[in-house]
RNA sequence: CGGGGUGUGGCGCAGUUGGUUAGCGUGCUUGACUGGGGGUCAAGAGGUCGCGAGUUCGAGUCUCGCCACUCCGACCA
C-alpha cells in the first residue's frame, strides 16, 4: 500500500500528505477545499471527542446545538469581527433550484431570491449572542456554560487536508459570566484544559501565552492558545481560548439585572479546537515509516496477527489467543486480531505499522511450541519474543510507556529547537537555518510585529506567561521586558 | 486572487520533430505453489489520454479557454 513513500527530509509537506491520503485518514473531495474523513481518521476524531467531552463535562459545560446559518445583519454588529472575517463567508442567497429551460441540467431559480441573506457559520457568536440574549435577565440565569460540537465554513484560498480546510469540524464553547474576573478565569481554564488534552492525550507538548494584538481573534480583548512545534520547525496553533469581554454583550444587548438592580451587560468568552488536532498529531509523533499513533487516541491499541500454514495452524492460534483478546477488551484496550486469510503476515506488518497501531502482537506454530508471542511497538519499531504468560499486564504497561515515550521524545525535540536570539542578526540566521522556536525581546507594539513578519514571515506565537526579564528588542532595540516565543506557522 | 508546475487504466509513471492497434510498474480477478517483514509463476479484466473548443488528411502530442491538484506569495484554526 505505501512503497514509494516520501521521506521527511527529503519533502516534508508531501510526506504528510502523502501519510494522510495513504494511512486512510482523509482525501481531497469533489468540492474544492472540502476533505472526505474516512473510517480511520474519523475514529481519531471520536476519540479526541470523547476525551474533550468529558473534560468540557467535568468543567460543568452542557453541549447544545446552534443553527449553520446566520442571518447576514448579524455579523456586521461587531465591527471587528466581520472584519476579521468577511473576507472568506460562505453567504447563501437562493432557496430553490429549477430546471433549466434551456433543457441544460438545474439552475438556480432567480425568483427564489432570501429577502436576507444567509452566512455559513464560520464561527458562532453573532448567532449564539443573539440567542443569549434572551436567555439572560438576571445574574440568576449565569454563568451559561455552552459548548457545540459543529461544522464551520472559512473560504480559504489554500487547503491541506486537516490543517487548513474549506469546511471543518471542531467544538466552539461559548460561556457568559457576570463578572470581568470570572470570565477570564474560564478563559485560562479551557486553555488549561486543552493544555491537558493536547500534553495527555496527543502525547504533543504545549506552550501556553497569549496572542499579540496582531495575532487576537477578531472581536476578542485577549486570546489565549497553546502552540505545538511541529517536525519541520513549524508551530502550529493547536487551541484558542477568548475573552471578548463585553464586546459581544454591547452588539447584541445581552444584560441582566444583578444584585444592585442594576442593568449590566455580561462578559464572554470562546474557545475551540479543531480536526486540526489530528495534523498536528499527524506531524508530532510519524516518521518515515508511516503514521505513530498516542495509544490513547489509536483506533486500534494491539494488532494481532497469526502466522500459520494450514487452516489446522490458524484454529491452533485462535484458540490460543481467543481468551488474551478477552482479557485486553476486559481493560478496555481496543484490539484486533486480523485473522483474513486474503492477505499475508508480511503485508499485514507493513499495513499496521504505517497505520501507526503501536503494539503489534505475531503469534505463530513456533510460538505456539514455546509459549511465547513476538510484541513489536510502533514508536521505537523494536520486537522482541516474549512468554505468552502474562501478556495482557505486559500490553497494558507497555502502551502507558509508548504513550509516555512519544511525549518525551517531543518535549526532547521542542527543548532542542528552541533558542534565543539578542540580535536581529541571530534572529534571522535561527529562522534560516534552524527553524522552531526563537525567543526573542520585543518592543510590544503592532508597528515592530509587522516589520518583522515581513521581512522574515516569522510571527510572534505567543507572550508567555512567566519569564520576566529585561532586554531590548531585537528589531527596534527599544526596551522590553520579556521574551516572547517567534516562529514559522501553519 | 497573482506567479510556477502537474493532469495518460485504481495508484505511480513513460509516450521521440504530430502518424496506424496508447505502453510500463504496482494494484485488481482466477488458479497453483506459498506463508515469522509488502511472495512466485501462469492466465485475464481494466483507458472519454482532466474538460471544452480550435489547427490538421491525422492530436495523448500543437493553440486557446476552463477545471482540479500542487508549490510560492496575500489570508487564516
């Protein structure tokens, strides 16, 4: 299935889209922009689901669901949102279709014109904002802790699969609070919580800060994000968490009375990650041989493959095998054993390893005699022949060490790429020549930002909470009191 | 949206200055032998040469338009 497959070194994007058409997770479409995800990566997305869920759950968030389409006068209520993203809305203008006169095909029936205009929702807080509006009257009804699980439409101009697409899937939760303080303080919360999904179950280290004024989500005071290094040296924004302050409350005339009687608009937040996460998966922990799967997330956790010759062997190893298989869904490790006789152990092998399973389990006549099974794990590609007794308390510590592995080979690789430059000079001659992340003294102000992202396209990912230091900026040498974290971006 | 590249069986590619019946690898089907890292042999199936016009006696090949993918810019999760 994958020979001839591209190496990092030699093309690192067409590796990794070689890796996601070739490992089945997901394929271009029909619809320009738009990517079919299949079985296969579609079970990585239920799994970062079900993981997030919980966690939004445990942080007392209910999910519900909001409409695609948003009336067109909406949007232009916030002022900086639109224009943040006006530029690439999916707008809806007929309901209905005819058949041509002309005899060619269906078109769009002129007189089926929307007296307004509908937005495919690339984002849902003019519509969500409207709907709370009539959800608060007092500081009884709050906070409302909201989250969705939905669809959004951004036009973009570039697509890759996963990382950049027309349409894509994410969770947007949106919260309304009476106080300033305790909207931030959600703020932070879910960026810690996406903190801990991204270093827990992505097995991918994260830093977290906050976006410069460049960088901040249209409509927003302040965005929080974590910030992935990928393989290439790249960074690559992996979650953001809002505070909008009482932006959209002023837009959309949500308030309440509180204790005081009196009048006030709440204060917001959002936040959201996306299908997105399963590139940064994708280009965290896989290698030249394929997709390397965090047990955590992995469709399949253990493959098992027979080896035999007749059809007497194979009923042998079954049985054998039958009551392991049973112990290991017992603990809730998602197994399969792969007893088709359409295709050889040799393929199998390849198959599973470039589909990052990360513990392959062989068993054949040989082993059968000594009672023994040969474990293979993805991440490190090491096998070794090991006692059958015993096997699933094996497997199961083995796949919290594969796990715990992935993520200290990648915190290994983030504390290598990353440095500090005190010079203009250094900076530029780190991002040729080294990539990742640079830190870097920075005046703080948008004119220097944007100085610097045009001349080196590095962008400043994000102010770092701690690390005080004084300095001076590398661009403007004027001074500075911390580093902040530059790099190349998806 | 601007600039470059690519588009030929499912996938990856070759196809000469335009010339007959469009090839190769892989995959697919059937059978036999096989089976501890992508097996071997044999026989088969499979193509509107991205789409549409044009030039020509003749177009996969030349011209124009469009579409898709891809890389580089502007934009973004």
């Amino acid at each position: 299935m994958a020979k001839d497959f591209s190496s990092r070194e030699e093309n690192y994007s067409q590796w990794y889209n070689e890796l996601v058409v070739k490992a089945d997770l997901a394929e271009n479409s029909a619809v320009r922009g738009c990517m079919v995800i299949k079985p296969y990566g579609y079970a990585i997305w239920e799994k970062m689901q079900a993981a997030l869920d919980k966690m939004f759950k445990d942080t007392g968030h209910s999910n519900a669901y909001f409409p695609l389409f948003i009336p067109k006068s909406f949007f232009s209520r916030e002022a900086d949102h639109v224009e943040g993203f006006a530029k690439e809305c999916a707008v809806v203008t007929h309901y209905r279709l005819k058949k041509d006169p002309n005899g060619n095909g269906i078109v769009v029936d002129d007189e089926a014109k929307l007296e307004e205009e509908l937005i495919v929702r690339p984002t849902s807080e003019t519509i969500i904002w409207d709907t709370y509006k009539n959800w608060i009257q007092s500081y009884r009804d709050l906070p409302v802790l909201i989250n969705q699980w939905a669809n959004v439409v951004r036009w973009e101009m570039r697509t890759r699969l996963f990382l950049r697409t027309a349409e894509f899937l994410w969770q947007e939760g949106h919260t309304a609070h009476a106080t300033e303080q305790e909207a931030i303080e959600e703020t932070i919360q879910m960026m810690n919580v996406y903190a801990e999904f991204a270093e827990n179950w992505l097995a991918m280290p994260v830093l977290k800060g906050v976006k410069s004024p460049n960088e901040r989500f249209a409509g927003a005071l302040d965005t929080y994000c974590i910030e992935a290094l990928m393989q290439d040296g790249k960074a690559l924004q992996a979650g953001t968490s809002h505070f909008l302050g009482q932006n959209f409350a002023k837009a959309f005339g949500v308030q309440y009375l509180n204790k005081e009687n009196k009048l006030t608009y709440v204060w917001a937040t959002s936040w959201g990650v996306s299908t997105r996460l399963i590139g940064a998966l994708i280009m965290t922990h896989s290698d030249d041989h394929g997709l390397v799967l965090p047990p955590k997330l992995a469709p399949i956790q253990v493959v098992i493959i027979p080896i035999y010759k007749k059809e007497e062997q194979l009923i042998q190893i079954s049985e054998k095998i039958e009551p392991i298989i049973h112990k290991l869904r017992e603990k809730g490790i998602a197994v399969k054993y792969d007893n088709r006789d359409t295709y050889k152990p040799g393929w199998k092998f390849n198959e599973y390893e470039f589909k990052g399973v990360p513990i392959r389990l062989a068993i054949g006549p040989r082993d059968l005699e000594n009672g023994t099974v040969e474990i293979a794990r993805r991440d490190t590609l090491e096998k070794e022949i090991i006692p059958i007794e015993g096997i699933t308390e094996n497997i199961e510590y083995l796949l919290a060490e594969i796990q715990k592995n992935l993520f200290d080979k990648a915190l290994a690789f983030r504390t290598q790429n990353t440095f500090k430059a005190d010079t203009w000079e250094e900076f530029k001659d780190m991002l040729e020549n080294k990539k990742g992340f640079i830190l870097a003294h920075w005046d703080g102000t948008a004119e220097t930002e944007q100085k610097i992202k045009e001349e080196t396209k590095a962008t400043i990912r994000l102010i770092p909470f701690d690390g005080d230091e004084e300095g001076q900026c590398i661009y403007s040498g004027k001074p500075s009191k911390k580093r902040v974290v530059f790099a190349l971006s998806y």
